[in-house]
C-alpha cells in the first residue's frame, strides 16, 4: 500500500460533522446582536427601500420582533431611535429626553424582557440633530468636540436610567469614552458597559442605515470619523479608548478593513467587535436579485471572514469580530434576520433548526449568523 502523502488534510474534512469537529471558527444566535429601529409617530412598521426586509418599528412590532430573536437564541439587540422632524434641534436635546423616542424604546424592551435580553443603546445625537452631524456645531458648521461629549454625558446617563446595559457611543469624539465612563460611574451606574466605535472609518457605505434613521446630514463627517487611507491612527484611537475605559472595541466597517481588526485585536486585552454596515448588506441583496448568487454560502461567509481576519492565539471566533474566549457577541444584520426567521419557519422548532445545516454546513450559526452578519444595516457586529 502507498503511504503517499503521509500526511491528509482531507481526512479532517471529509464529513459535515468533521469539520464541525475542528472548524477553528463557529457562529452561533447567541454570538449575535440584531440592530433595530424605533420609530416615533409609526403606526405600523414600515420597510426600509433601501434594506429590503428590514422595518422602522413601533412599539408592538418592536416587542414581537425581540420575542423572535430570543426564541431563536439571540439575546442581545441595539436599539436606534427615530424622532419626530419636529422634535430635532441644533443639539438634539430630545436624545436625553426620558420622554424622547429612544429612551422609551429601551424601557419597554427591559420592562418586557428583563434580563432574559441583553439591550444595546446608540449613544449618538446624530438621529436627533437638525443639521444630522453627531454633535453641536459653532457659527461656522464645524463640530465642537468638547462641548458635544458633555451632551454624550447626558444621553448615556439617560439611557442607562431607562434600562440599557450597553451604551455604544459612536461619534469618534475625542476624549468620549473617558467622560461617558465617569458620568456612569458618578451616577451609580457603574455596572452599565461601554462599547466604543474606536475605529470607525468615513464611508459612502453607511447611505441605507442614514435612511432607516431619517438622518438630516448635508455634507460629511469627514472631520472626525477616520480617513480610509490610514491604518496606524485606528490602533492608537482603539488604545486610548481602552485606556478611557471601554469595555468593548469596535472596528467599523468590517470586511474592507480586516487589517484593522488584525490590529486591534492583537493589540487589545477588552473583546473587539465588527461592524458590517448596510452598504454590504445592499450589495448582497443586488447580488441576490441580479446575480442570483445569493445563496446560504455566500451571506455566510462574511461571518467567518471577520473572525478569521484577526485571529489571535487564543480566540474564539465567530461572525465579524474576535473577542477573547468566550466573550463572543456580534452584531447582526437585519436582513440576515429576516432569512433566519425564514430558517424557522421551514423548521418545525426552535430546536430542530440547531440541526438544520445549510450546504455549507454552519447549521444554526449559519441559520442566524448567516444574513445577519455579513449584511447589516451598518450593523453586524461581533467580539472576539
């Protein structure tokens, strides 16, 4: 008999059940984070044109749509509000507002779930700004760093009082982690997480997520989010953010900046998240509709590309970010929501669909993580 090669890779391949076996990278409905959007005045939800499956939400959809994600075993999801028009003004006071939109949407998902749900907050004034920047401006439209973190100092007190247990400041402010950090913790909510946008890079990618939250910008945020070309800025920007006190980093978009997230993750000792943004999520879609190349395979592959991207030593990874083992928690798309619950109803339980494996053979992860992921409003985000 001949003994060449010695060595057979193939072998550890050879069934769905092998490679399950040894796959270095695994995605499941608890690794995820469905981003959702509440809208005030809806009187019924309303389909994003831009995110086909994806819905603005009014308070009952809103609950409906939470039971679905934790019977599916997601138990994590990032709430963004939509004011009225009327309600934004030049600092978008009404983000800080108990009454406001989003503070409401956060009290009702933890007066109907508890601590069976994981909410997320967007700590950013740009869905409550008249001008849609993410902060205040002076005389001559320029964003003022300092004077907006002290109003990100209001919005994350009144979002933790309303029940948040993550507070996800986004608008690569200088300096924002560190003050929302203190605010927490001076007002007794030092148990309250912080999850930073530490490497978020300017992108024509975020368009649809600027529709699903009506946003009023004209012109861009190129003064404070991250210039494309730069690599080594995201590093220092995801350390001093750990050394503020994050709890969580964030690099965003993913897949165009898998370096980033190699760096980071190396580099960090706090979990490191992805976010796939909905740009992604709507070259997908076309491809699906043009290209009919949308298949189970191809919208999950993202979630294994992310975690793989930045591997480290001793990470477990999954969707679109590396965290350390165990902390494994990302934000999925909604429209890899959307074909999950198309994955539920083709199955006859909850249960059954954790052996329901795609030709690709991610099963379940690849049931929630499988759109979820790779596809995104602007979020789809994972840790390490």
């Amino acid at each position: 008999m001949s003994t060449f090669p010695a060595r057979r890779p193939r072998r550890l391949r050879t069934t769905p059940a092998m490679r399950n076996l040894v796959a270095e990278t695994q995605v499941r409905p608890s690794d995820l984070i469905l981003p959702m959007f509440i809208v005030d005045g809806l009187d019924a939800p309303r389909e994003i044109p831009s995110m086909p499956g994806v819905y603005q939400h009014t308070f009952d959809s809103l609950r409906r749509a939470t039971e679905e994600a934790l019977e599916a075993g997601v138990t994590c999801v990032d709430l963004f509000g939509v004011p009225l028009e009327e309600d934004k003004d030049d600092t978008g006071s009404v983000a800080w507002d108990p009454q406001g939109i989003l503070n409401r949407g956060i009290s009702c998902l933890r007066e109907e779930f508890g601590d069976d749900l994981i909410v997320m907050a967007d700590t950013c004034l740009d869905e409550f700004t008249s001008h849609g920047h993410c902060g205040v401006l002076d005389d001559k439209g320029r964003v003022l760093n300092d004077e907006s973190v002290k109003l990100y100092q209001d919005m994350a007190r009144s979002q933790a009082r309303a029940g948040a247990q993550i507070v996800s400041p986004s608008g690569m402010m200088d300096g924002q982690i560190g003050v929302i950090r203190a605010a927490l913790d001076l007002s007794g909510h030092d148990d309250v997480a912080v999850m930073a946008y530490s490497a978020k890079y300017a992108s024509a990618a975020y368009g649809p997520f600027r529709e699903a939250v009506q946003s009023s910008l004209q012109g861009d945020r190129a003064t404070y989010q991250q210039d494309p070309r730069n690599r080594t800025e995201s590093l220092r920007e995801a350390m001093l953010d750990e050394e503020q006190g994050a709890d969580i980093l964030m690099v965003k978009p993913a897949l165009p900046y898998l370096d980033v997230l190699s760096d980071v993750a190396a580099a960090a000792t706090v979990p490191v998240a992805a976010y796939q943004v909905s740009g992604e999520m709507a070259m997908i879609e076309a491809a699906a509709i043009d290209a009919d190349c949308a298949s189970p395979p191809m919208i999950a592959r993202p979630a294994t590309d992310s975690p793989r991207g930045r591997r480290l030593p001793s990470i477990s990874a999954s969707f679109g970010v590396t965290l350390r083992p165990s902390t494994a928690r990302c934000m999925a798309s909604m429209v890899a929501w959307r074909m999950l619950r198309r994955s539920i109803s083709s199955t006859s339980s909850p249960t059954r669909l954790k052996a329901a494996s795609s030709s690709s053979a991610v099963a379940v992860q690849s049931g929630v993580a499988r759109c979820r992921i790779s596809v995104n409003h602007d979020c789809a985000t994972r840790m390490r």
